[in-house]
C-alpha cells in the first residue's frame, strides 16, 4: 500500500501505547485516519476511526462498518 503514514505514540508521550494511521482512500480524494491503542497494564487494544471520510458509504462491513454506517434495526416482539 502506498503512502501510509504511521505516528506512532509511546508511553513517554501519553498513558498509551499506540499508532496513528492515515490511509489514501480508494473512493475518493479523502483520507482514512484511525487510531489503535494498547493501555499499560490491559490485554484490550482500543481502535477509533478520527476522519472516516475517505470510506465508502456502501457495502463496508465488519467492525468499521457496523460502526459508523446508519442501518434501520427492527426489533421483533413475538
């Protein structure tokens, strides 16, 4: 992949352990930045989306996907 940018965060510079990523997007002229983080002392890592605007609006699944694209949801009483 070309022209990804990592910036990467110590524990010198915060609480965290972590990466900044930033993405050329496919879709369009836009950028896809995240952002993944190990806290010192937990075995979870944390991942947030800072600009999802580099995305496609359409068929975009797993956790990105059901994360930030608006579905309707029913629920079933019966």
């Amino acid at each position: 992949m070309d022209d990804v940018h990592l910036d990467i965060e110590s524990r010198a510079d915060s609480k965290k352990n972590g990466v900044y990523v930033t993405i050329p997007s496919y879709v369009n002229d836009r950028e896809i930045k995240m952002h993944v983080a190990i806290k010192n002392g937990k075995d979870a890592m944390r991942f947030s989306l800072r600009d999802a605007s580099g995305l496609p609006t359409k068929g975009l699944g797993g956790i990105i996907g059901e994360a930030i694209i608006v579905r309707n949801r029913f629920l079933n009483y019966n």
